[in-house]
C-alpha cells in the first residue's frame, strides 16, 4: 500500500449520514465523540459542534462527509480509548433503540452504534506512518 493510500479511520454507513444529515439540517454543524465509558458505556456521541469540550489527548479519527453544503462531521475518540482501538477501522452506524440521553439521536427512536473492521497488516504499516492528530495538536 503506498502513501496515497492511507485508508480512512472513521467510516459511516448509508443510515447513519442520512441521520448525520437530517440532525445537521436541524442543530447546524455537528461532532461525534466515542465516549470511553461511563454512564453511557462505549457509544457514539453526537454534538452541536462547540457544546463538547475536545480534550488535548483526545483523537481525531477523521470526518464523515455528508452532502453539499453540509460541513463535514469530525469524528473523535478518546486518546486512552484509540490505543486499543487503533489497529480497526471504525464504522458509524445507526440502530433501532434507545440511545444516550446527551446524544441528538436519541428523539428519534435510533441510536449510533460503533463497529469496527480489522485492518490488514500493511493498513496497520500505512497508518502507524501517517497519526491521527489530537486535541492538542489542533489547538482545541
């Protein structure tokens, strides 16, 4: 695999840039957060983007881009958290249920579920050259 292809960290499903959109066209730009735990356990978290605090460890995993001219959804984990998870590519999804009560899904009678796929030996090769930048480093 050469440099060009670095292969995406974060991945959404059809399902979930759909809500990713219609929750956009209703609270403006948006940001997810893979909480580490907690009260909520694991799970995806959606935000207006500002009503978050992005802490300095914490990991950008990429974006999902959604239809023009929505804005992108930054996507962020954890730093704790993205060392286990670091060698699988994460898959956005969206399920039937009750979801967080923080979360902006969660009126809609579905929540974000988290995924993940393995990545091969050489994507693992590519992406330990190419790191996700932190909080800190964006200056955030």
């Amino acid at each position: 695999m050469s440099d060009q292809q670095v292969p995406d960290r974060v991945v959404a499903t059809d399902a979930a840039v759909q809500l990713l959109t219609k929750l956009s066209e209703l609270h403006g730009g948006l940001m997810i957060h893979q909480s580490g735990g907690c009260c909520d356990g694991s799970a995806p978290m959606c935000y207006p983007v500002g009503e978050f605090r992005v802490g300095q460890r914490d990991v950008l995993v990429g974006e999902i881009a959604l239809p023009e001219p929505i804005p992108d959804v930054r996507v962020w984990i954890n730093g704790d958290q993205f060392e286990l998870w670091k060698h699988t590519q994460l898959i956005l999804d969206v399920v039937k249920g009750r979801g967080a009560g923080f979360s902006l899904e969660a009126p809609e009678g579905v929540r974000f579920l988290s995924r993940a796929r393995a990545f091969r030996e050489e994507e693992n090769q590519t992406l330990a050259a190419h790191p996700p930048l932190t909080g800190a480093a964006l200056g955030v």
